[in-house]
C-alpha cells in the first residue's frame, strides 16, 4: 500500500515536498519507484523515477532541473521535492511501483497510491 502526501496550494515560484510511504511485508528497498502526475483533462505524465537504491534517477523533460526525486528506504518513503512551481504543474500526484526497470509509462507500474492535489497559483 501506498500513501502519498505533501500536496497543496503553492504560488508560481514556491515549492513543495511531496511524500509516499509504503507498507507491506516486501522490504521497500526492492521496489523501483516513480511519480505520475495527471492535471484535468489529460492524460497521466511521467514526472520522475528512482532505482531500489537511490542511486539512479530520471526525469520527465517538463520538471528536470527543478524537481528531485529521492527515497529513505529505512523509512519506507520517497520524496519529491518541486521547485520553482509553474501553473502548468497542477494536477494530482501519484506515487506507483515499477514493474520493469526503467520502463516508465502507466501500463509499467503495479501498486499506485491515491494521489495527493498540488495546484499552483500565478
């Protein structure tokens, strides 16, 4: 199961730091993660990745170079911290599993969270 948290209203330039949290008997540690976002009437957008160990990331072109991806596996969480915020990055957040390595469309995730509203004002 996971939890995902940390949404909000933000103005343009602000940031927020989103949060997922997992539980369940498989150690977090062997899960690939991801964030998806899906603003209204469109389609759900790969945002950002990140390996089982932390050490390998990846970015959907629209956020890289003001959003990080990253995960305490001792903790059973992944963050995203979004920077320099942007009207056109409202939508709902949703944490997912990946199921194939680095695969990173909708049909290549298993568990998803149930999404947390960031909106961003201008």
């Amino acid at each position: 199961q996971l939890q995902a948290s940390g949404g909000g209203l933000v103005q343009a330039g602000g940031s927020l730091r989103l949060s997922c949290t997992a539980s369940g008997r498989r150690p977090f540690s062997t899960y690939a993660m991801t964030w998806f976002r899906q603003a209204p009437g469109k389609e759900r957008e790969f945002v950002a990745a990140i390996s089982w160990s932390g050490s390998t990331t990846y970015y959907g072109d629209s956020v890289k170079g003001r959003f990080t991806i990253s995960r305490v596996n001792a903790m059973n969480t992944m963050y995203l911290q979004m920077n320099s915020l942007k009207p056109e990055d409202t939508a709902v957040y949703y944490c997912a599993v990946l199921s194939r390595w680095p695969q990173f469309s909708p049909e290549e995730t298993t568990y998803w969270g149930q999404g947390t509203l960031v909106t961003v004002s201008s």
